[in-house]
C-alpha cells in the first residue's frame, strides 16, 4: 500500500492519504468490535473515535509501522471474538456448521496478524501477540463451561479455539516472515544488535528537573 501510494502521489500527498487510510481501518475497526460486543452505534461510534484520537495515535502518528500494526489489533479481536461465539444452536449439523464458521474466523485472524508482521515492527506485533494469547485462553475457558461432566460438543470448541488460533498465528507470522527476515538481517548493522550495555543506556544524560515532564 506505502509502495503504491508512494508511487503515485507527491510524498506528502501520499503521507497523508496512508495515515488518513491507517486511521480508518483503527477507528472502524474498533467500531465494528464495540458493537459486536453489545455497544450501540453511538457507544461504537466513541469508542472509534476515541481509539484513534488517543495519547497513543497521537504520540506515534510519525511511527507508521507502530500504528499500522494497533491500527489491525481491533479486527484482529473481532475475528478471535466471532470464533468463539454462536453456541446457541443444537444438533450435529448445527455443530459442524458452528465449526466451520470458527476455523474461517480463525483463519481471518492470521491474516490480520501476517498484516500485523507485515507492517514490519515486530515489538509491537509481539506485544498483540500476549493479549491474543490470554484472550483464547479465556474464551477456551468460557468455551468448556467448566461444568461437570464436560460436553463433548463444548470441549471440541475449545480444543479447536485453542489450536486453530496457534495455527493461524503460526501461518501469519509466517508469512510476515517476508518482511521480518530482511529486518533482522539489517538489524544484525544496528548498534543495538549485541545488546544493550550500561554505557550505551547511559549516555544520554539528563536534568533532573526533567523528572517533572515525566510525572507530569
């Protein structure tokens, strides 16, 4: 997307359409998640809104591979979201219907995240990667009941939550690979790629009165 806009516009023409685009696809995205969780459209409407015009987008706005991969982190809950959700209905056909709708949500999930490692900064999409950990987790949980004697139907769920997530996640992380590979060839240039030492964390010094900006 950078490449084509960058193409065919003037820079700075093109700067503002990619941030006007990575805006959009963060405040719909949170829109869309508020209000399948119950949210009305103007509850949605604020919690967009406000996603995007918070400290975070503010502050990193001139980091764009930062923003691309929190713009997808919405879309990224959704889809783990509708994955564990539906299991109102009964029957096996019910069922085998619940799974599909499941493994295709889940698969919409590692599509976001390969979006998310394609953006090309991998702290971040590691820090996504932690929440998404403990949110399967949880809807694995929620899934089984924890009521005894387990179902078979709710246990089977859960189990394809759980492994169905760590199979996308795996596949989109691989095929962020395309451009995590390069960056961590380049990275092995950085005067960080050792390690942090003492002396380098240090050589930056500062005033104490800075300290007030801080707390401020």
């Amino acid at each position: 997307l950078s490449l084509a806009l960058f193409s065919v516009f003037p820079p700075s023409l093109a700067l503002g359409v990619l941030i006007g685009l990575v805006l959009s696809v963060a405040a719909i995205g949170m829109f869309v998640l508020a209000r399948f969780l119950g949210a009305s459209r103007s509850g949605a409407f604020f919690s967009g809104f406000t996603f995007v015009w918070s400290g975070f987008f503010v502050c990193q706005i001139r980091h764009l591979s930062i923003v691309e991969v929190v713009a997808c982190f919405p879309w990224a809950l959704y889809c783990l979201e509708r994955a564990a959700s539906s299991e109102k209905a009964s029957g096996e056909r019910a069922s085998a219907e619940r799974a599909r709708q499941r493994l295709l949500w889940l698969v919409g999930f590692g599509v976001v995240v390969g979006l998310q490692c394609l953006a090309g900064f991998p702290q971040t999409a590691y820090n996504a990667a932690l929440f998404y950990g403990m949110l399967v987790f949880a809807r694995a949980l929620w899934l089984l009941g924890m009521k005894w004697p387990l179902k078979k139907e709710r246990a089977i769920a859960a189990l394809t939550m759980m492994l169905g997530s760590l199979a996308t996640l795996a596949a989109g992380i691989a095929l962020g690979m395309i451009e995590l590979l390069p960056l961590w060839d380049l990275g092995q240039n950085s005067d960080r790629s050792n390690g942090g030492t003492y002396e380098w964390a240090t050589q930056f010094k500062y005033d104490l009165s800075q300290v007030w900006s801080f707390i401020i």
